[in-house]
C-alpha cells in the first residue's frame, strides 16, 4: 500500500468563525473542560469605525518533524509510519507533560479528570472512541491523566469518513487528504493558492496549510 501524507488545508476566506468545528471535534472525540482539539483564535484589527475581525483556526499540525516525539521517555507518542499522523497510545502515557511542552503549537492537553457536569450527563457518559477504542472515563480510567491531542479523527479515517471537524465546516473552508496524490483536492489547492504554514522557521513541518 502506498504510503500517504495526510493534511489538512484551511482556507481563511472561507471561514465565517462559527465555531462548528470546535463544537464538533467535542461531541466526536468527547473532550472535557480544558481540552479543545480546534480552536478558533479570534483578533480585531483596526480602529473604530474601520475595524474587521481575523479568524485563525487552529489544531495540532501532525509535524513532519515533531519535535513532541523525541521528547515522550516512554514512546506513548509516535509519527505513524503510513499516512504520517501523530498519534498518543493512553495505555503507555504516564502523564508526564514533556510532549506538551516540546510542542510549539499549543495543541497538546493534560486530562485533568474534569467534567461538564456532576453528577455525569448522559453524553459525557458515553465512551470516546478516539483511535478506535472505547474510552470510559468513569472511576478516573483513561484518557483521564493522559496527554491528549487532535488525531486528524483516525477512527473515522479508519473507516473512509473526513475529520469530523471537515465534515461539519458549513463554508468548506476545511479540506483534508493526501498531499502525496498529486490528484487530491488539498494537493491541487496548494498548488494554485497562496499558502503558509505556522511557526515555519521552527523546521518542525506543519502538515496543516492556511491558503488565502
């Protein structure tokens, strides 16, 4: 099989800031108080009268180069060899927070066992099934005391289904695939828009691309 190189591209005219993502990478990966795989960060520029907003969504870049990998003391975290997704294994995790703060982005997040509610509502009750598995956090189980992060939604990748995240964008301004078929959507995107990527000068090699 052909290795791929998933991405995801975000195009800034397109986003109207509604948030659906962020909503949706919660009710798909169960997340609690404090852990947001998406983000939406939100600026105003200008002065009164002429002032716009600027909307930046932002998730975990599946580095080329992670440099939260190298760092992890018991390999729970690692570059997935066929399509380059970076990945947390809970059951080796033992919370130790270097991954976190290897990573330039932000986009990892230390499960601290808080809820929404107490006692549990009927959806945080729900197992997460995030790479796959069901994760019941009830009696303090995993992923509570873990690290946790955007997994580009593997399990549903798993099952030839977008990121929920891409699913749920009304405006389309998310698209993911594979930036080693010259034929995708992402690969011909960035190959006729203005892109950049964040933090470039670190060399870590975002495989998250901003067209605008």
């Amino acid at each position: 099989m052909a290795k791929k190189r998933y991405a995801m591209v975000i195009d800034l005219k397109r986003c109207v800031d509604c948030d659906a993502c962020t909503i949706a990478c919660k009710q798909e990966n169960h997340t609690p108080p404090g852990v947001a795989y998406t983000r939406v960060l939100r600026k105003e520029v200008g002065e009164y009268p002429n002032v716009r907003r600027q909307f930046l969504p932002i998730l975990c870049n599946h580095c080329e180069h992670p440099p939260c990998v190298p760092v992890c003391p018991v390999g729970a975290t690692w570059k997935r060899e066929q399509d380059g997704i970076v990945v947390v294994d809970y059951e080796k995790c033992i919370g130790c927070r270097y991954c976190m703060t290897a990573c330039p982005y932000g986009a990892r997040f230390f499960d601290f066992g808080e809820n929404y509610s107490e006692p549990l509502n009927v959806f945080e009750a729900q197992a997460s099934n995030e790479y796959g598995k069901q994760w019941n956090r009830a009696n303090g189980n995993s992923p509570i005391g873990n690290v946790r992060k955007c997994t580009f939604c593997v399990h549903r990748l798993d099952k030839g289904l977008e990121p929920a995240c891409v699913q749920t964008c009304m405006p389309k301004a998310r698209l993911f695939g594979d930036l080693n078929d010259p034929d995708s959507e992402v690969s011909r995107l960035l190959a006729e828009r203005r892109s950049f990527v964040l933090k470039e000068e670190l060399g870590t090699g975002p495989n998250v691309y901003y067209i605008t």
